[in-house]
C-alpha cells in the first residue's frame, strides 16, 4: 500500500550547520514529489530522516499517519535508491535482486515470483544469470531500481538515481521510472539538482534552498507563479530574465522604470499602494525582437548566439543591467553578434518581485 509521508518542524543541525529548517510539508499517497534545490541545500539530509538513517534535530515525519522518530530503517517499509548504489559484485542479478527477501526471510516461492514479475518489468528477464560486470550502467542501474521494486515498499526514496549515467540513457531512464511509478501507483520521493528532472518527472515540486523550502507546487504553478526570486531563476533554463527598477505612478496607472526602459504595469500586477523599489522578471519567451526605436523596446548588444535548431537563444548586453539578458527567439530570426537591437517585453506576462525580500508581488 503506498502511504503518505509528512514533514512537521522538522529541523536538522550537524554542529554549526543548520541543514533543514523548519520543514513542514505533506506529501500524499501514490504522489511523485521532487525535492530540487543547489548542491548542499539539505535535500540527501531531508531523505535521510524519512528513511530513518538520520536523526531529527526537532520536529516529526510521519508515515502513514504515523509518526516513526525513532524507528529502525528497517521497519519503516521504504526503499532507498542512492547515486552510488552499490550491486554485490560475486552474486547474479537474480541474487541481487533476492538479497533483501532473503533477508527478511521471504518463502522461496514467493522470492521466485517477485524477482520474476520485477525483472519483467524491467526488462532484465534475460539478465538474471549474469553478474554485475557483465552489465552496462545502464542495467545496471535497472539492476538498483529493481533491488528497490522488489520489496514493494509502501514509500520509495530516490537520491539522484541517474547520475551516473549518460545523457541519452538519463532521459530514457527517467521515462521509465516515471511509468513505473504510475504503474505500481506508489508514493516516490525524488533527489535531483536537475531541475529538467524535476520539471518532467513531479507531480508536484519541492524547491529547497540552504535548507528552507521555498514552493512546493505542481510543475506549471511552479513555472507560471513562482514564490520568489529564487525559484523562478532555479526552475526555467535559460534563466528568467531579472531588472531591478521602481514602480512609479504613470497618470491614471502605475509603471516600472530602470536605466533605458519604462513600461506602464498592468493594473493588478501591483498591490494597491506598493511604490519603490521591485524586481521585474521576465522568461526568454516572453521577450521578442521589435524596431530599435520601440518605446517598449529594452536596447542592447548582442554578445552571445546560441542555435538549438528548434530555438535560437539570444543574449544581450543592456546598459545599466548586470549580467546577460537573454531571448528565446525562432531559429530563422537573423542577427548577429555585435548588432545592436532591442527586445519588447510581453508584459501581460511580467513577473513581480519585493526587491528587499525577493518575494513575489
Ligand atoms: N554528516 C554530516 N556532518 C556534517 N555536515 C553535514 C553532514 N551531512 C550533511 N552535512 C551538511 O548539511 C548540508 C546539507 O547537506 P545535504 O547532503 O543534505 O545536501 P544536498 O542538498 O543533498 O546536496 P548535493 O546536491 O550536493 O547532494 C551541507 O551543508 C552539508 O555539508
Ligand atoms: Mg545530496
């Protein structure tokens, strides 16, 4: 039976180092979560207390309505899949596959029809006599993943499983983990700093930073209403686009103005009474080439064309802005690096930020 899992409080310290911070989030059954968020941002340490390898500093997880502080790992009825799993070498990937059920003593019929029904939806039915060196990473990796399946355990736990492989296998894997998991229609709990990873794989994202969590939301959410100025730089690729500028009153309305742009802001963009200081953002999507004496238009110098064949990225130094701004733009646009042109906002699609805090608007 898949089970939910929460976090309440929960807080992780070693020593000085304040890992997690007051984490509280419910994460249902049968629910695929990400937990993304830069190196050292507490994600391993917060899988670790769910399966029980670490202890909590303060707060409670529960499993299955349950509260387990304290409990062994082993009566937790999870499975963990770590970066560096680790097969044993001497034994067959049938006998990897058993070694869990053995241990718990499973009824050797029942051991042959698991690793069976496992191995078939693996794909590694014909894999079974062969040892660990004999397989690509890429088996092998199945090999680690069937380890896990094979328990039938009501929570899994994924710690960037895909790490160690290619590319191309990386994305044929995360296909496969994620029709596994409808499938069986268990309860996943999912590692990555990858946040295409994340993007594809969640029903619902869990963005962490220095320990806080910052959103947790469903991928499109995520993406179209992000909390604050750390989420919506982290999730999107090329990064949002950020100036930091003032909001002033522009006859009846409202407008944003930073050195060489001004737009007027749609009503309701801005909280009533908010003037001074913000961030306003926009995804390279959402900016366009447009005539270089455009009042909408942001100026600039091209420095950098990137070609992907479905999109053409474009950056831009802006007078008066730090770091590139960059365009998604069709493939077929011409412009050369040097050129100077201007981009125009779509600015039904504007994100706006506290420039004190961060947070959104
Ligand atoms: N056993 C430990 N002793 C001391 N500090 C630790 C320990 N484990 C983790 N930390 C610290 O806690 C913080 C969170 O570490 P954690 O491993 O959870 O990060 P992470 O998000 O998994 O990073 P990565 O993406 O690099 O794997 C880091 O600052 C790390 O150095
Ligand atoms: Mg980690």
């Amino acid at each position: 039976m898949p089970a939910s899992v929460s976090f309440e409080h929960v807080n992780k310290t070693f020593g000085d180092v304040h890992a997690v911070r007051d984490l509280t989030m419910e994460i249902d059954e049968g629910e695929f979560l990400v937990l993304v968020g830069p190196s050292g941002c507490g994600k391993t340490t917060a899988l670790r207390m769910v399966a029980g390898l670490e202890d909590l500093t303060s707060g409670s997880i529960r499993i299955a309505d349950e509260v387990v502080n304290g409990r062994e790992p082993r009566d937790r009825d999870i499975a963990m899949v770590f970066q560096s799993y680790a097969l044993y070498p001497h034994m067959s990937v049938f006998d990897n596959l058993a070694f869990g059920l053995r241990q718990r003593k499973t009824p050797d019929d029942e051991i042959q029809r698991r690793v069976a029904d496992t191995a078939a939806m693996l794909g590694l039915e014909d894999l079974l006599a062969r040892k660990p060196r004999q397989l690509s990473g890429g088996q092998r990796q199945r090999v680690a993943l069937g380890r896990a399946i094979v328990r039938r355990p009501n929570v899994f736990l994924m710690d960037e499983p895909l790490s160690n492989l290619d590319a191309h296998l990386r994305l044929r894997t995360r296909g496969e983990i994620v029709t596994l998991q409808r499938q069986l229609q268990t309860t996943v709990i999912y590692v990555t700093h990858d946040q295409v990873e994340a993007m594809t794989m969640g029903t619902r994202i869990a963005v962490l930073n220095q320990g806080v969590l910052q959103q947790v939301d469903t991928p499109q959410h995520l993406y179209d209403h992000p909390a604050n100025v750390f989420v919506a730089t982290f999730i999107g690729s090329p990064a949002m686009n950020l100036f930091s500028g003032e909001v002033t009153a522009a006859g009846e309305g409202l407008a944003f103005s930073a050195t060489g742009m001004r737009f007027p802001l749609a009503p309701g963009l801005v909280p009533v009474g908010h003037t001074g200081a913000v961030i306003l953002g926009f995804r390279p999507e959402h900016l366009r080439l447009t005539a270089t004496d455009d009042p909408l238009g942001v100026p600039g110098e091209v420095t950098l064309l990137e070609p992907l064949g479905s999109d053409l990225f474009v950056s831009v130094r802006v007078a008066g802005h730090e770091g590139a701004v960059v365009a998604r733009l069709a493939p077929e646009t011409v412009v050369r690096v040097g050129e100077r042109i201007a981009l125009a906002p779509d600015l039904s699609k504007a994100h706006l930020f506290a420039a004190d805090t961060g947070a959104r608007l």
